[in-house]
C-alpha cells in the first residue's frame, strides 16, 4: 500500500511538472478566476466600445485579436467608429456578433468565430453578469472576462486594466496608463476631502439630451454619477434614482435649481462630441439642446454656462477626462490649474490613433 500510494505521489508531481505555472490567472471585476494557459489571439468583445481598452494596450493595432464585436460602435458613435474605420480599414468586415442589444446577441454566434476570449461588461448593451451567454461560452470551454468602466468607473478601471493587462501580455502598458491615471484621479479627489455638503454645488447630468425619448434621462449613484460626486458635486439625480440610470422630471429638476448643468451626447440629433468634431459643430449642438423649452429657465442655462461631455465617457477607461472636466465646472476656482486637454495629450502619446476632436464643450 505504501509503495502504490509513493508511485501516485510520483505521478501527481510529475504531472505537475508536465503542464508547467505558465498558465495565466486573474480576478475580473466580479471576483471570478479567469484562467489561461496562453495569451488570446482570439478575442471576441462584448461591446465594440470595449475596444478603447485594447487600444491602450495592443497599442499598434487595438484590432490585431479581435475576430468578432457588436455593432454599437458604429450605431451609437459613428464619428468615433468612423475614424478608426480610416486608419484600421479590417473593422468594416469584421463580425458582428449583435447589433446595439444584450437581446440580439447569441452564443451560436460568437462560438462560430472560435474565440479564446471573450470580453463582456457587466452592465450595458452587450451580454451582462446576468446573460445565459456568458454561462454557454463557459461550458463550450471559452473564458469569459468582465471588465467595468460603467457602474464603477473609478474603481473598476483599475482592476479591468490590470486584468487585461495581464492575460494579454500588456502588464507594463496597463501600468504606464494607470500610473497617469492614479496621479490625475488623486489631485481631483484629494482636493474634495472634507468638502461640507454645503460647499457642494447642485448638478444635473443629464444624459443623451436630445437623443432620449424624454427630457430629464439622468444617472443615480454609479456611472457618471459617481463622477460628479468625486469631483466635489452634489449629484441631484442621485436623490431620486435608486440605480445607475433612470429618469427624472422636468419639475424635479426646475424644482432642485441645480447651479451646474451637464449634457452628454455623441450623436445628432443631441450634443455631438468625439472622434472629429469639431469646436463650432460642438458648441451650435450644444446650443440646441440649451434652447429646449423644458430646462432653458435653469440658472446655469440662462447665465450661458451649461456644458456637454461625450457620452461615451460613461463606458471608457478615459474617465479621467470625464472627472477633470467636472472638477472645472463645479469649482471653477479650486480646480483652476487642471487642463483636461493637457491630460488628453498625455493620453494620446500611449495611443497609435489619438482621441482627436471636441469632447467637451462649454455654452461659452
């Protein structure tokens, strides 16, 4: 007896010397191993908008991995999809594996382009936690990861980076980022510390102004809104919406007399901000938005000092633009020194295709 269970214990360290720790382990968002005993050449994602994250690590070409994507890039940005079209022609053929729906995206579909990696967030338009693809992919042996740039922007950035970093062989450029992002993150944050809630100004985000079917689309406690708070805010969505989004009423927010008025958009017939725009187009959009009947008594409105964000700030690891640009707005005296721009060309040097265009905007 002794001797068969010597003669097992050889062969399990033999066994284990036969598939050697070159295999690669991380901890996604939601606390999930993912494991691979190689790097993915193969990589579907579960939103095209995900793609910004490769770009800032597969930095020669964010597509070189990528066999299949959704269509909300092109749907839901199409200035942005259309600059990367220039300079990365093969996205135009690559396929699709949904359109701009959680809904329209099946398992079949993604497991015919035999990936080896598929990338999903955890809330959004593509598969979530809660999608039946993620448990198929799964079981047919294709790992699934979760990266966030939504729900917790500032914390989950840094564990998406770092996770994506790792299984793709990238650790050192998802460092290089995340070390300009910890130093701009800290010199807003570190100036709020202590802030009374009187000392924070009232602000209304308002989300794809012009775009959604009704005036008042807005975000709670997460997301954008999140942001807002860390820049000093009071978030005045966030007293009334119980998640990430919903939607609050005209009165609400005539009512809460908010002293900082924000748009996000990316589209007509909204506030257009991204890839290629330029100021003049930015700012006659913004304007259209200011001029609608519901919110143009607000304060900000009325003094010419309302502001716009990109949209897509709400799904990207470049949320520090996002927050800097906040920090401007709601303490224009404490946050002087901070340029936005400055930062977006920090960025663009670890970026092949720079973020070129008008992401922001004030009425002024």
């Amino acid at each position: 007896m002794r001797r068969a269970l010597h003669a097992l214990l050889l062969l399990a360290i033999c066994l284990g010397f036969a598939h050697p720790a070159s295999a690669i382990e991380v901890t996604d968002v939601l606390g999930r191993k993912v494991s691979m005993d190689h790097a993915p050449q193969r990589i579907v994602l579960g939103e095209g908008r995900l793609f910004f994250a490769l770009a800032l690590l597969d930095r020669d070409n964010p597509f070189q991995r990528v066999v299949g994507w959704q269509n909300d890039m092109r749907l839901l940005d199409p200035h942005t999809y259309q600059v990367y079209a220039e300079q990365y022609p093969q996205i135009a053929k690559l396929p699709l594996i949904g359109q701009a729906s959680e809904q329209s995206v099946s398992a079949e579909q993604i497991l015919a382009l035999k990936p080896d990696l598929a990338i999903f967030s955890i809330a959004g338009e593509g598969p979530t936690q809660h999608s039946p693809v993620a448990d198929l992919l799964a079981q047919a042996g294709v790992p699934v990861l979760f990266i966030d740039f939504r729900v917790q922007p500032i914390r989950n950035t840094r564990v998406s980076l770092q996770a994506l970093g790792q299984l793709l062989g990238r650790e050192q450029q998802a460092q290089d980022y995340l070390k300009l992002y910890d130093c701009h993150l800290a010199r807003v944050t570190e100036r709020v510390v202590g802030l009374k809630e009187s000392e924070r100004p009232k602000v209304f985000l308002e989300l794809l102004a012009g775009v959604w079917q009704a005036p008042g689309h807005t975000t709670g406690k997460s997301g954008l809104g999140s942001l807002v708070q860390a820049a000093g805010g009071h978030n005045i969505g966030a007293d009334v919406v119980p998640g990430a989004l919903g939607d609050v009423s005209v009165e609400y927010v005539l009512q809460a007399d908010p002293d900082v008025y924000i748009a996000t958009g990316n589209r007509a017939p909204g506030v257009l901000l991204g890839a290629g725009v330029s100021a003049d187009t930015a700012r006659q959009s913004l304007s259209r938005i200011t001029a609608r009947p519901e919110f143009a008594p607000l304060r900000p409105i009325q003094a010419g000092q309302a502001h716009a964000l990109w949209h897509d700030f709400y799904n990207s690891p470049f949320n520090i633009l996002a927050l800097e640009a906040m920090a401007r707005w709601i303490h224009p005296e404490r946050f002087a020194d901070v340029d936005p721009q400055a930062t977006m060309d920090d960025i663009n040097q670890l970026l092949r295709v720079g973020l070129a265009g008008h992401y922001w905007i004030d009425a002024k």
